[in-house]
C-alpha cells in the first residue's frame, strides 16, 4: 500500500512515499515502525492514540480510527500539522 510521508517525518524514510502493509491504518503504521523504527510514535502517543497534531487520510477520507479497515487499492496520507509562535 503506497503511504505518503510528510515533510517532518521524512529524516526516518528519506522518501515521500513508502510502500507499507496492513489490513487496517494501525498495522500499516505497526509496519513502517519496523521499516523505519521510531517513526509511529512521531504519529501515536503512549495511550495508542493520534497525536493531536496529525492527521491520517484514506484515499481522501480522514480518519481517526487505527483500526480503519483498508482495501487492496487504498492510500493511506499523513499530515503533520506545524506549529510554533
């Protein structure tokens, strides 16, 4: 499944776009972790939950639920919000 990869996320993949698999939103990110170790908790906190400042889109469609079932021709995009003053 291809995975779009935000710009502060990129220093773990060195790519914009990945290839990851899983049948739902939570073992695609369980599986770019051990692609990319480290990578899932820039996006999952320690309680399993989204990091407020991310957001997860499935072939276009947000979501907030890890456990999103996801088809064969489905892509997965994540965006990182930036923040500061």
């Amino acid at each position: 499944m291809k995975v779009l990869i935000p710009s502060p996320l990129r220093s773990y993949t060195k790519a914009t776009t990945v290839e990851a698999v899983g049948a739902t939103l939570g073992e695609v990110l369980a599986d770019l972790d051990r692609r990319y170790p480290g990578i899932r908790f820039r996006m999952i906190d320690e309680q399993d939950r989204m990091r407020a400042h991310v957001r997860f889109f499935v072939s276009g469609m947000q979501t907030f639920d890890l456990n999103r079932a996801l088809g064969p021709g489905d892509e997965v995009q994540i965006v990182q919000a930036l923040s500061g003053g």
